[in-house]
C-alpha cells in the first residue's frame, strides 16, 4: 500500500521542493536570523502535501488518455487526492492565520495553478508554460515564502486592506536578494521539467500535449545546457552583490560533474536512461550551493 502510494505521487521527485527549502534555511542561517520553526514546518508540510497533490492530479488524469494503469482503483485514486488537498489546504489556511494577507495570496495563487497544472480546459501542462511556471513555484516562491514568515513584518512587503483603500509598499532591494537566491532553484527546477518534456516528445504529441520542446525542436537541448550555466552565473552575481559569501564560490567546482551529465544528454535524450541526468544535476548543484551557505554562515 505505501509503496503504491510513494509510486502514485511520485515521490522520488520531491526534491525540488525539499533543496529549496533546505537553501533558504540555509541562507537564514547564513545572515545570523532566528527560524520560526513552527511556522516555517506548518509552511513545508502544506508546500509538501500539495507537491503531492499536484502529481496525484496529473498522474490520475494523464491515465485517461495514455492507457497507463492507476496504482489504485479510480475512485481511491480520487479520494487520496482530496484528503490531501484538505490537509494541505487547512494547513496553508492556519499559516496565513498566522501570518497575514501577503501569504494567503501567494498560496491561493500556488494552489490555483498547482491544480489548473493539469486540470481545467486547456491545462497548463499541455502549453509551453510548465518550466517557467514550474520553476517560479517551486525555485522562487518557496525561498521568498520562507523568508517572508521569518524575518521581520515589512521586510519585503507590506499590504494593508481596509473597506476604503489599499495600501502596498514594496522594497525593492530585498526583493532583488531574493530574486538572486532564486536564480539557481528555477534554473535546476525548470530543467528537470525541460528534460522530462524533451523525453517525453513523441508521447505528448500523441495525446495533444504541445510543450516548450514541441516549440523549440532540436534547440531544446542547448536550452537545458544553457540554464545550467546560467545558474552558475547566478552564484556569481549573488557573490558579486554580497548577497552571499565568496566562499560559495566554492560551488563553481560542481560544473566539472554537471558538464558530464549534460554531455550525456544531449547525446541521447531518452526518459528511461538519460533523464536522471536532469535530477543528478539539481542534486549537485543545489546540494553543493546550500552546502556552501551553511559552510559560510559558521565561518563569518
């Protein structure tokens, strides 16, 4: 049953929230501020729960049109994705109880396009959106989430509703950190969803699914080389704006192990074989990154 379970929302690919989450604790650490450890883990159970969700969602649709077979009957399938749905619902709810509007906001928007992801008349899915969209949920709104409920009120943003007006104050500088920050978790992100799509080609054309690599032909390829690099060059500008430690720099080394799997890649580019390189890949850079910024955050 558990094993079903694990298969049916797919939890070897619950990585790419977790290394989010496990970066930006690290970057928490790294500028000497306090975790507000309830919170910050009734955040990471709800983002985790509805992780799950989603894939339910698209595993229990996709098997209407690609003659895959459920790991449980229909109707059991249905109902483990609404009890998940309902934990993580009323778990985002207290969170936003416990905070404020701003985070009621970002999760109404996260839970809408984490269900319409493969649900609804044209699902996103089936357009050239998913890495984009895949790589903001999950590689910038997780990191500003957290950082949100653990750093001081007005931080970043500050929102004021009442019945007369609406009153929204942004600062701009600590919006451009995050953004930095979130370079590397989008570009890792967005490239595991590239390299399934780009595996996934022939299949997805058979069932009317049109994704960025439908789009790009061949030049999906070097698009997956390219992100790469350009999260390297994001730790270089976080280095070069102070946002982090030159000891991160540290975590350049990582592109001699990256380069290999991408190599392999553009070679064959085949779900069964190759696209573990995309998940390799995520795993080294974004373990060597977080590494590096809890490495600094005991040294300064």
């Amino acid at each position: 049953m558990v094993k079903r379970f694990f298969n049916y929302v797919e939890i070897k690919t619950k990585i790419t929230s977790l290394f989010a989450f496990l970066m930006t604790i690290a970057y928490i650490f790294y500028i000497k501020k306090q975790v507000n450890w309830e919170l910050t883990l009734v955040f990471f159970a709800s983002m985790f729960i509805f992780d799950l969700v989603t894939t339910a969602i698209n595993n229990y649709i996709d098997t209407k049109t690609n003659q895959q077979i459920l790991d449980f009957k229909r109707n059991i399938a249905l109902l483990i994705i609404y009890v998940l749905l309902g934990i993580s619902t009323a778990l985002g709810l207290y969170l936003a109880y416990r905070t404020d509007i701003v985070i009621l906001i970002i999760g109404a928007v996260c839970f809408i396009c984490g269900i319409l992801y493969t649900f609804g008349p044209i699902p996103i899915s089936r357009q050239p959106l998913g890495e984009i969209l895949s790589g903001v949920f999950y590689g910038l709104f997780i990191p500003f989430i957290i950082l949100y409920i653990n750093l001081p009120k007005g931080t970043f943003v500050l929102l004021d509703l009442n019945l007369k007006t609406i009153s929204l104050d942004i600062n701009v500088m600590p919006i451009i950190i995050v953004v930095l920050l979130s370079i590397v978790p989008v570009c890792t992100t967005a490239n595991i969803m590239l390299a399934n799509n780009i595996c996934d080609l022939d299949k997805d054309i058979e069932v009317q699914r049109f994704t960025l690599p439908y789009y790009l032909g061949k030049k999906a390829i070097y698009l997956f080389a390219g992100i790469y690099y350009l999260a390297y060059v994001g730790i270089i500008l976080m280095v070069v704006f102070k946002v982090l430690s030159p000891i991160c720099l540290i975590a350049l080394l990582s592109i001699f192990a990256v380069q290999k799997n991408i190599n392999q890649f553009l070679k064959v580019q085949d779900k069964a074989t190759t696209f573990i390189c995309s998940i390799k890949n995520y795993v080294i850079i974004m373990g060597s990154i977080t590494l590096m910024i809890f490495i600094s955050g005991f040294i300064t």
